[in-house]
C-alpha cells in the first residue's frame, strides 16, 4: 500500500454565499429572462398546486415581479443595507396574499429548479450553494419582517367606496372609508383590489391629509388596456368595496417636521395625488404657504382635475407653476388656457420627451438657479416628486447632476414597475426592485458625469 502523499493542498470549502458567483451565474440565464418566468410558474404550481389560487389568473411576463424581484435581490445581496430595508416592506406586504413562512421552501425550490434547467454546465454545487444560500438570507428576512408584524395588524383593509367624481372619460377620484382605521402618513400610497379583478393588486397615492373620518381619496387615471385602473375607474361607484394592502412608501413629511428650504412639490398627471396629501398635511402642521412651491404637469388643460385646489392654494399664498403642453411655463392657474397639442389626455401624463415634460423640466431649472443663487444647497426645499417613471426620473437626475441638490431632499416613490407599455427604456431597470436596488450604481454613475467639488 502506497504511503499517502502530501497530494495537492485542499481547496478551502466554498463560501456558501458567494455574491460574484451569484451575479456570474445569473449572467449566463438573464437573456432568457422570459422563458425563467414561464418555466418558474410551471415549477411551482406544479409541484405545489395549492398555491395557484393565491396568484392572478392572468400571469403575462410583465407581471412577473416575484421572479424579477428575487434575482434581482440575490444578485445585490452584499448590498445590505439597502436590500434589507426592501425586503422587510416586501415581506410586511406580503400578508396580503396569505403568504405563510411555510411557502417560501417551494419558492426557493422552484427558483433553484429554473436556474439550473436554464445554466447548462455553469451549474455547479458551488453555484447551487450560493443560490440556496442567499434565497435563504432574502426569505429569512422578509419572514422574519412579517412575523414581527403585531396580529391585531389586519393583513388588508376592506373600505367602502364612499364617493366617485369621475373627471372626464379617463379619471375618477374615488373617496374611501377602510375598516377599520387605515394606518398610513400623508405621501405614502396603498395597494389596491377588487373583486372585479381578483387578485390584481396595483399601487395608488393616497390623495389627503388624514382626516377625522378617516376616509382617503385616490386619483385614478385609466391607462389603455389597464385591468384594474379600468375597474376602479369604470366599474366601481359608491357602495362598492375596495381592498386596501398595508401603506407603503418613504416619501413623507420630515420626522423631525423643520422645513429649512420649505416645500418644493413637482407633480405630473395623478402624480399630483400624493404632493397634494403632503401639501394639505404640511400646512396644516403649520408651514406657511409662502413657504411652499408647486411646479404641476399636464399634458392638457383638460387633464388638470383639480384646478379648483391649485386655485385655492394660489389663492392662499402657495407659489405655484402650472406647465400645460403648448402654453409658455409660468401661467398661473385659472388663467385661460391655449389649444392642447400632443398626446390625447388618456395618456398618463408628462415625460422628459414631450413637451410638458421639458417645459417642467425648464421650470424647474428657472427656479433652481434663482434660487441657488440666494441659498446653498441644504437650503434647498424638501422635494417631492410624483408622475410617470420617465418624468420622475427626469426630474431626478436634473436636481442632482445639474441643480446639486443633495440627494436625501428629493423624495419619490419607486417607479420602475410602472413603466409604460413597450417595457422598460434602455439603462432603466424593469422593476421596483430593480430600481431601488441599481440607485446606488446609478448614484455613482451621476457622480462622474458632474464630480462635486
Ligand atoms: C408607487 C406608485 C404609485 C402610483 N400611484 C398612482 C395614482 O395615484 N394614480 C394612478 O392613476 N396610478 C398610480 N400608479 C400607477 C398604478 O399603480 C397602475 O400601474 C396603473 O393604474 C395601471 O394599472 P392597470 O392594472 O390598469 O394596468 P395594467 O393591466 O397593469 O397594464 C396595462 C397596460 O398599460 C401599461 N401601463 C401600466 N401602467 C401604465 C401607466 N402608468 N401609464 C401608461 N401605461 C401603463 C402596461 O405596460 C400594460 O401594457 C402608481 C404606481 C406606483 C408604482
Ligand atoms: C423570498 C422571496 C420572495 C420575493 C423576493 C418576492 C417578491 C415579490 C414581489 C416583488 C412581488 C410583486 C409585488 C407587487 O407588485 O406589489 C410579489 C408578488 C407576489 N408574491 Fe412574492 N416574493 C417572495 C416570496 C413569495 C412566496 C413564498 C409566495 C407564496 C407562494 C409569494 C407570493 C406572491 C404572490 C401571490 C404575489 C402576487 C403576484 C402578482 O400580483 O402577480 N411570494 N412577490
């Protein structure tokens, strides 16, 4: 018998989590990102049936935020801090849909599966570890976010639709009594469904500040072939029921309620929806509305609802720039209005590309420079900015790489999951997720573009 040898040194095991293997492996599958979704589905109602009824019944690729959602967190998983925050909203509202600790084994399971089938011979157990792991650090978190959720916390919220003003063809403004007490913060929006669209769940802005009856109003606008802003808008009325998820989202009032620079509020289309709650709500807390400017966004007269709020906030003292398609920026509102050019008004609203959106984004410059020409940049107004992705991106990427407004005072939901039709535009991410998660690197990116001083 051989003595045995010093042979070649052991390879030190592999770390489970393995972020750069993850994001390699998940290089060679992302082209067929389309096919991982069919076959991910197939998977898992498959081997676990029971869970189809938790999802809609129409499941087209565009709607597959779980999928997109989970590779996307897996491949930013040393991404900590910003993934963990994510997730815990994630797995708080996924009590809606009935999800229980038990099910996330079958979703890992399936998404394991669907790689594999996908990898050929990049699949490797060293491969296979690192997905297992991080599946099992996103799921341990989003678990652990819900279980810390009080039980007298419903999972939704059934509210009778108290009122609906229907503004045109296209919008309604719905009033709703959830039951009971809805808890939310003015600027936050809510998951809505109705059981004319079973399981279709969609976010809107809630529209006011809290008020004693508790009731909330929502601005909805149909978009063409949309499942549940054609019901809400169409098909609900007073009487129905609406079914409210918990409240999300982080573009709120300022905890510690100062207002250095006052209120700067930038809204296009229903995009006014939120900014108006915040508004309402800040006054009420007692800044003066000289202290408050409004840049509003429409694509034509027509599509101004609310005129009869921007009127009374004009009135009031409140600086406001009402930028309609076709007419110089700076008409007040009230003002007549010219002929409306461009997209019809069932449009969603401005973008960077049409001529509302640049004339907003004029706007906004005219009234950057005037006022860095006075204050520096933490004078700069809390910043709340609402509209269609492109419009918010827009905006965004104008305050921070041309205007140096410091990032923390721009607020605005995440917007990649509202894309419009046609997908997401090159560069931009496909999804919530990945929006919120590709900010840093975009960050950086803004960064060269314009180093800082
Ligand atoms: C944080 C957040 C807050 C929102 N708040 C509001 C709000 O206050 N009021 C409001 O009306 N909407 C709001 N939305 C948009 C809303 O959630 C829905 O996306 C929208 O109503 C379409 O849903 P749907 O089911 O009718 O359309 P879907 O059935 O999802 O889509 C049908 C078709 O329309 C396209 N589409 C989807 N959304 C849009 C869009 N916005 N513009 C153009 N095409 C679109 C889709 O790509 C698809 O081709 C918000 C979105 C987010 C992410
Ligand atoms: C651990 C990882 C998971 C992640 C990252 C994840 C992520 C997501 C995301 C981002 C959405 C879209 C939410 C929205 O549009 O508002 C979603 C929807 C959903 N998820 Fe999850 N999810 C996970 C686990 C699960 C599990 C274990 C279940 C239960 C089987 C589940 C069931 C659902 C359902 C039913 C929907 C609604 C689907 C739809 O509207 O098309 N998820 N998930």
């Amino acid at each position: 018998m051989d003595e045995p040898g010093p042979g070649p040194e052991p390879s030190p095991p592999p770390p489970a989590l393995d972020p750069a293997l993850i994001r390699w492996s998940f290089s060679v599958v992302e082209r067929r990102a389309e096919h991982l979704g069919v076959y991910f589905y197939a998977h898992l109602f498959h081997h676990h049936p029971g869970l189809r009824a938790m999802f809609p019944e129409r499941m087209s690729e565009q709607r597959d935020r779980l999928l997109s959602a989970l590779t996307t967190a897996a491949t930013h998983v040393d991404d900590t801090p910003t993934l963990v925050a994510y997730l815990r909203d994630l797995g708080f509202d996924h009590r809606k849909f009935g999800v229980l600790p038990e099910h996330y084994p079958a979703v890992g399971a399936s998404l394991v599966a669907t790689l594999k089938y996908f990898s050929g011979a990049a699949w490797t157990p060293q491969v296979e570890a690192s997905w297992i792991a991080a599946y099992g650090v996103i799921a341990q978190v989003m678990v652990e976010a819900a279980e810390q959720v009080p039980a007298s916390v419903p999972r939704y919220w059934d509210a009778e639709v108290t009122g609906h003003r229907r503004h045109g063809p296209d919008l309604a403004v719905l009033t709703v009594r959830p039951e009971p007490r809805y808890p939310w913060q003015p600027g936050q929006y809510a998951t809505l469904t109705v059981a004319e669209q079973p399981r279709i769940w969609r976010p809107y802005s809630a529209a006011n500040a809290p008020r004693a009856d508790g009731t909330l109003d929502f601005h909805v606008r149909r978009v063409p072939g949309g499942l549940l802003s054609t019901a809400l808008v169409e098909r609900v009325g007073p009487g129905s029921t609406v079914r409210l998820g918990p409240a999300l989202g982080s573009m709120t009032l300022p905890v510690d309620g100062l207002w250095p620079g006052g209120l700067l509020g930038v809204a296009g289309g229903t995009g006014w929806a939120p900014v108006r709650a915040l508004v309402e709500a800040a006054l009420g807390g007692g800044l003066p509305p000289q202290r408050v400017t409004l840049l509003v966004a429409a694509t034509d007269p027509a599509a101004v609802y609310d005129r009869p709020t921007l009127e009374r906030l004009a009135a009031a003292g409140v600086r406001l720039e009402l930028v309609l398609e076709g007419q110089p920026a700076g008409q007040a509102a009230g003002q007549p209005a010219g002929q409306a050019a461009g997209q019809p008004a069932g449009q969603a609203g401005p973008g960077p590309d049409d001529q509302a959106g640049s004339q907003l984004l004029h706007a906004l410059t005219r009234y950057g420079v005037l006022l860095r020409r006075m204050a520096g940049p933490q004078d700069w107004p809390h910043t709340y900015v609402s509209g269609p992705p492109a419009m918010v991106e827009a905006v965004r990427v104008q305050l921070e790489a041309y205007l140096d407004v410091p990032p923390e005072r721009i607020l605005h939901d995440p917007y990649g999951a509202d894309l419009p039709a046609g997908g997401p535009a090159a560069g931009q991410p496909g999804s919530a997720a990945q929006w919120l998660l590709l900010r840093r690197e975009r960050e950086r990116q803004l960064r060269w573009i314009r180093p800082r001083a």
